[in-house]
C-alpha cells in the first residue's frame, strides 16, 4: 500500500456501502451479516497500514485483534434478548502516524425462538436453605469479581474448539421455568458423554477460577483475554489449577455430574464481554 493512498484513504469519509466495502485498500466484511440472538458476530478488517483498530455497536467498543497475514477481526456478542432489527456498526481505524477514521457497517438481528423447558418440583426443593442461599450469593460474587478481573491482552489462539464430543442434551438459551417462576435461561449448552470423559480447554488462556460450587459442581474458568471467557461445569475432576496457562486443547478435567446435575454431561459455555453467548455460534465463525 503506498503512503499517498493511504493519506488520500484518511482524509475522505467513509461512505457506508454492502459488504464487504472495499475503499482505498480496506476491506470490512461481517459474518453472518444476518445473525440470531443469543450468537456471535464477526468483524474483519484488511487494511494494511492500520496500526490500531476497534468497533463499536450499542454504546459499546469490542477491541479488534490482527492475525498473522494482517487482517483484523473481533466479535460483537449478541444478547439473547436483544431486539431484532437492522443494526450499524462503526469500525475505527487507526494509521501509523495515529489518525484515526471512522466507518459504518450494517448487519441484522434475527429472532431466535429459544425452546421451554417446565419443570414441577416440590416446594422444599426449590427454595433453597438459608446458608445454600449465602454459599450461593458468595460463589456469585467471587465469579463476579473474576469476570471483572481479565487479562488486558489477547491470550488465545486463532480458533476454539469444542471441549468435548457429545449430543447436545440441552441447547443453549432454553427459557426455563420451574414451577410457572422464570429461571435464568440456559447460558451455555450441553454436552452428554460419560463420565470420565476428558475435557479440554477450547482456546489457550490462563485458569481464572476453580471451585465446587453449590450450582455448577466442580468448575473451571478460562480467561482468553479481553473480557472472553470459557467455563465448564458439573466436573468429576478438576486437573487444573488457579492462575495455570493452557494451551488450546489441554485436558482441565473429567466430565461428571457434581453440582445440580442429573446425569453425566459437560455445560459448556463462552461469554463474550459480559454476554453470554451460544458456544457454537463462535464455533461456526471458524469453519
Ligand atoms: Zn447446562
């Protein structure tokens, strides 16, 4: 890219156009441009001269990474109840002598139709103890601050994988009810293999949390940087430890059924800058 068109790129507004726009070297594309509730939008960006990038939808900015052959990209986590609609994204670009550039780019929100589950349970099953209850609030906090705690850099690899094979038992963002009361719908999905099974980290990170907790049984948490996250409940064992890197693929423990659980599963899930997304809507960004 020679330096007069990448002044000449600078100098003159973006117009907004179908993608992938391409302008003066740029290239913008979003993938799915059309994406369901609940999944996960890719944003990738050629532009040789930039130096730093960044996006930003809904008052909100999701940082940009660059791969090895240049290109940047991100994600933007769609809220399950999030409103369906056309939406504009504006992407930043910065060049290396710091200028910065604004442009527009249009994806839209399908609906999603998030299955019901109904569950009638004995009263005294529901309600919890007062000290399940305390357990319950601490754990939450804990998860809490960890989740506000993340590497500021970006610590995975160029893809995620899925932790273990296995029939989906339960997908992700079933609306729950127990007793006709709405329960938190399903943040992540479920993934039925015996247990035993190993379970390996979908991307490298670095061990955030692990614990047995009154909900999710023996845990693992992995912070991929930037506010991404992978968790990984109803563990038989943990084999990692607090604060360990992983590599993309490591063995972090064995399925198993602790916690509320019924039977041997993994629930896997991924959340995105404080959104928690279906995990294989990221999943599909890189096949
Ligand atoms: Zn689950």
């Amino acid at each position: 890219m020679a330096l007069c068109a990448a002044a000449a790129f600078f100098l003159q507004p973006f117009n907004a156009a179908s993608q992938p726009e391409q302008n003066n070297g740029i290239s913008i594309s979003v993938q799915p441009e059309r994406v369901e509730q609940g999944s996960v939008v890719m944003i990738s960006l050629v532009y040789p001269e930039a130096a730093g990038t960044s996006c930003s939808w809904n008052s909100r900015t999701f940082p940009l990474f660059t791969d090895a052959s240049g290109r940047a990209f991100g994600f933007v986590p769609i809220d399950m109840d999030h409103a369906p609609g056309a939406q504009r994204l504006s992407v930043s670009v910065k060049n290396a002598e710091g200028i910065t550039a604004a442009r527009e780019v249009s994806f839209e929100i399908i609906a999603k139709k998030f299955p019901e589950q109904h569950i009638t349970l004995d009263e005294s099953k529901v309600t919890l103890s007062a000290n399940d209850l305390e357990r319950h609030n601490r754990e939450r906090a804990q998860v809490e601050a960890m989740f506000a705690a993340s590497q500021p850099r970006r610590l995975w690899s160029d893809a995620f994988l899925q932790p273990v094979q296995g029939r989906i038992s339960t997908p992700f963002g079933v609306r729950r009810f127990i007793n006709k009361q709405p329960r938190n719908p399903h943040s992540g999905i479920d993934i039925a293999a015996p247990a035993g099974t190993p379970v390996r980290a979908a991307s490298a990170g670095i061990v955030c949390l692990t614990g047995e907790h009154f909900f999710a049984g023996k845990s693992v948490y992995i912070d991929h940087g930037h506010a991404m996250f992978s968790m990984y409940f109803h563990l038989d064992t943990i084999d990692v430890q607090n604060g360990q890197s992983v590599t993309q693929g490591e063995i972090i423990g064995r399925v198993g059924s602790t916690g509320r659980s019924t039977g041997p599963h993994l629930h896997w899930g991924m959340r995105l800058y404080d959104t928690p997304v279906d995990p294989l809507s990221l999943l599909a960004l890189f096949e």
